[in-house]
C-alpha cells in the first residue's frame, strides 16, 4: 500500500512539473515567437540556436552553355566549399581555375583579375541567345552560361 502512494504522489509530482503544449505556446507567443529568443549552444560552445535552420549553400555543379561555344563546367574540389572550374570564356582563350564559395557566388582569378560567377536567369547575361534561360552564371555582362 506504501508503495502505492509513494508512486502516486511520484507520478503527481512530475506531472506537475512538466509545461503543457498550451503554455509552452502561449509562452513563446508572448515572447515573440521562437524565433525571438536565442537558446544557449550545445554545451560549453559559445553559440545560440535560433530554431530555424541554416539555408544549405547552393551548389553549382553541372556543364553550362555559353554562346558560339563558349562553357563552364563546374566541379567540386577535394576541399568542401571550394570548385575546380574550366571554361572557355571566348573564341581564343580557355582554362582551368580554382573557385571558392563565397554566400551565393563562386569567386576565381582569371589571367591576375578577380572574378565572380553570381546566379542569375538568363536575360541578366545580356546574351540573346541565353534569354529566357532560368539556371544561370554570369561573370559580367556579354558573359554568361546557362544548364542546358
């Protein structure tokens, strides 16, 4: 019978420690949302956890078409974050170059001058034949490269 009333008041008295959903909710509502209040890291990190995940960073790999056989083919390299590219940019000149991801862009030096490849469509290239495209990369305008 002891052990009886000894569960039973056990089991009261966690009952009535836990939140329910209903006040863990209006908690956060009137708090602002989960997305106001910054939780403590993983122990010991120094970080805060907003509960909305991180966007993945886009990821370009793949064969582009440019104009009068022009392209770009984009590979990852063996370091995360980092691309292997090779392209022919005009009618005389192609290579082989080293990009890195840097937000939504790949950055790369290109004969000493630094370049960027940034996500557009393809009437942001300024390429005629390229308009209406929708996966593209432009360098600058007149050059850009589209998936097939």
């Amino acid at each position: 019978m002891k052990r009886i009333i000894l569960l039973s008041a056990l089991i009261a008295v966690t009952a009535c420690s836990r939140e329910t959903p209903e006040v863990a909710n209006n908690t956060a509502a009137s708090v602002g949302g989960p997305s106001a209040a910054a939780t403590a890291g993983p122990a010991g990190d120094g970080s805060t956890f907003t509960g909305l995940p991180k966007k993945k960073a886009p990821d370009y790999v793949g064969r582009y078409v440019g104009v009068e056989g022009m392209y770009l083919n984009i590979k990852h390299a063996a370091t995360p974050g980092r691309y292997r590219l090779e392209m022919q940019w005009d009618l005389d000149n192609k290579g082989e170059f080293k990009g890195d991801a840097v937000g939504d862009t790949i950055v790369f030096e290109r004969n000493g001058v630094r370049e960027t490849l940034r996500p557009t469509n393809g009437d942001a290239t300024g390429l005629k034949y390229l308009a209406g495209k929708t996966e593209c990369l432009t360098v600058k305008p007149g050059e850009g490269y589209c998936k097939k």
